[in-house]
C-alpha cells in the first residue's frame, strides 16, 4: 500500500475495545500477570512495554521499511542509544555540520565514555574514505542536514561503511519518512527526532531508531532501550501516532510551499543566499531528487544580505511566522540558529532557518516580503 493509506492504517490494533477508531490510550504502569504467572499476555510493565509505545514503533518500521523500531523519549535520548550500543574504543565518523545538539553529545558526553569521533565534511567522499580506521565502527549521516539543507549521498557512503565493516545510521528527521527512506540506499539504521515532522504538532517529544533487520547491535539497541528506561509516555506515543495519520498530506504540502518560498527568497535582492536542496540551482540538487521522493521538506534556511544584526531585525519584524525553536510542525517557525549554538558553528551569522508550515504560501510570502523591504 502507498504511504498515506499506511500512515491512516498501519497501526490499527486489532482488537481495540468497543471496535473503537481509534487506539484508546493506555496510561497503566502495570499489567495483570495471567495465573500461569508466565506474562504471555504481551505487556508486564510499563517500561518493557506499552500497546501505544507498540503501535507506534510498529507504524514506523513499517512507514521506513525497517523490520523493527525503537521509541524513545526524545530524538536525542535516541541518537544517544546508537552511540551507547557500541564498545569503548570504537571510532565513528559524523557530518561537521549535523544538528548540533548530535555533535555535542557526542564531544561531550560520548568521548568522556570511551568513543572516539572524526567530523568530516559528509559531502566529500575521499574525506570520509580517509577519515576509517580500524577502529571505525559507525558512520553517522544527516541528510538534508539542519540547518545547512545539505545533501549527502546515502549509497555512496554506506558502501565505504560496507568496506570497512562499520554500520550505518541516517539522521531521516528532516525529510521523515514520507520522502526519503534511506533503507532503499542501503543503510543499517534510521533515527528520527518524531517532535519534528512526524508527530507534526509541536506538542509530543520523542524519538526512534529504527533497524533495517535484526543485528547484535539492534539488539543492543533494545536491551538499553529498556534497561536504561529511556522511553516516551504513552501520551507522547498516541499523540505522535496522531500526527503520523496526516503527516503524508502534511509533509507534501508543506514542501510544496517551501519550494516556492525559497525561490521567492533566492531571487530577493536583500537575501545573499538561500538553502533548499529543491532548488534548481542548489549544489546538490541532482542528489536529492535522485534520494528524496516527491519533495524536499518543508525547512530551509536563508542568509539575509548584511550582519548577524540585520539577520535578526528581519525575523524580528515577521508578524505571522513565530520566532521559536523546532521544525516540523503546523505552524511556522523561525529561529536565529546562531545565536543557540556553540561557539565554533558552522552555521553562519546571518543565517535564518525557516520551518515552512500548513499556513497559506501568500499570507507567508506577504509576511516575509514585508520583514525584508525594510
Ligand atoms: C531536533 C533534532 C534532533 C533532536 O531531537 P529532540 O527530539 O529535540 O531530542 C536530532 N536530529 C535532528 C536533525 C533534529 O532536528
């Protein structure tokens, strides 16, 4: 079935009570042990598992095409659970210019534990060939990158991945599921940040990791997923799952009316450059038609002619977009990225990341139109 019928259906439970609709949430911690005292019945406790944390890790590896998934309580505690997977001592290779909150817990908390990590410029393949080891156990991609927009080529890295024995992960966050499935280039895992466009309504935090097939290190995976206990509520689980039943729709159209925003903002003499690899003049637009199905998501970042100072007037004076952090959701969003991340960014000073959301392309064009005539 095509992703829209899957993403309405593919997490229907089959025995929900009173033939309900929809999945009633459930919020015990605890489930009655059957006489034989032996748990067949699925659930035991709360932290092992729970039928709305179920469904939803079902729906996902079913929307990605992985065979299983992993929910956690944020796209971060996730990201962290593939780094916690590996053995101290081995090395992983991540894009310079990833989310940054990726890299800092990598440099700040993974390295601390015995990791070692190289930062390359994903996009140069002969950097990355260069930068394996021995030792290199992972290779980590984020493709289209936040808050850069750029591309890298999911094949042509997991095959150096394949080379060197390392296993590959995806950072599918920004283009979700509904248009891009790095499984179909070959890479051993994908993760999400579900706050963003999968839940889709800025109102439930978590995330997944989602494993192309069953493998030690998926295993791992789920041993500290419920060792640890990082895992989402159940009202976190049933509000994503929600969102999931609109995101096909929601991911669509919001792409679409980013793409005519960024050609609005590429062509306005007061915007040096714009980011949205949909773009037809953008450095990897080859790449991510070839790797992005039907779209090309709906954030995208501009650098405003002029100074940090003159970035921040120009999203000072947006009346319809909100100034706040986040992406994905129905409402758009605009955010300084400079000014939240660490000094030693890549990410430029007069650069402004936009979340395109469901509002209409002309009230938001009129809105930006108005910031930058000033
Ligand atoms: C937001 C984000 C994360 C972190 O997710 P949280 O749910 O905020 O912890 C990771 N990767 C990308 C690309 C993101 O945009």
């Amino acid at each position: 079935m095509d992703i829209e019928s899957r993403a309405v259906h593919a997490a229907k439970s089959e025995r929900a009570p009173f033939g309900a609709i929809v999945d009633p949430l459930v919020m015990s911690t605890t489930f009655e042990c059957p006489s034989s005292s032996d748990y067949e019945s699925r659930y035991s406790y709360s932290r092992l598992g729970n039928p709305n944390r179920a469904a939803l890790e079902q729906i996902i590896a079913n929307l990605e095409g992985g065979s299983h998934s992993f929910a956690f309580a944020s796209g971060s505690a996730a990201a962290s659970v593939m780094f916690q997977a590996l053995n101290p001592g081995d090395h992983v290779i991540a894009p310079r210019d990833s989310y940054y909150g990726v890299r800092a817990i990598l440099e700040q908390i993974f390295v601390r534990w015995g990791l070692s990590v190289t930062f390359v410029d994903m996009l140069d393949l002969v950097a990355v060939k260069h930068a394996v080891r021995p030792s290199t156990r992972m290779i980590w991609m984020e493709t289209p990158s936040n808050p850069l927009l750029r591309v890298s080529n999911i094949g042509e890295i997991c095959e150096i991945a394949r080379k060197s024995n390392a296993v590959t992960v995806v950072d599918n966050t920004v283009a979700t599921p509904v248009l891009q499935n790095p499984f179909v280039f070959g890479c051993d895992f994908v993760v999400h940040s579900t706050t963003k466009g999968i839940a889709g309504h800025s109102d439930a935090t978590a995330g997944i990791v989602v494993a192309r097939s069953q493998t030690d290190l998926s295993e791992r995976v789920s041993l500290i997923q419920t060792k640890c206990g990082a895992v989402p509520s159940p009202f976190d689980c049933w509000l994503t799952l929600r969102g999931i039943r609109t995101m096909p729709i929601r991911m669509r159209s919001g792409s679409q009316t980013a793409l005519a925003i960024a050609r609005f903002l590429a062509e306005h003499p007061r915007v040096e450059v714009c980011h949205y690899p949909g773009l037809e003049n953008y450095p990897q637009h080859a790449l991510a038609k070839y790797q992005m199905i039907g779209g090309f998501g709906a954030l995208l970042s501009f650098q405003v002619a002029g100074d940090k100072k003159t970035a921040i007037a120009v999203k000072n004076r947006l009346q319809l977009i909100t100034r706040a952090t986040s992406l994905g959701g129905v409402e758009s969003l605009i955010e300084h990225r400079a000014s939240v991340e660490p000094a030693g960014t890549q990410t430029p000073e007069n650069l402004l990341r936009l979340s395109v959301g469901l509002e209409s392309l002309d009230d938001l064009r009129a809105d930006l139109e108005s910031a930058l005539a000033e």
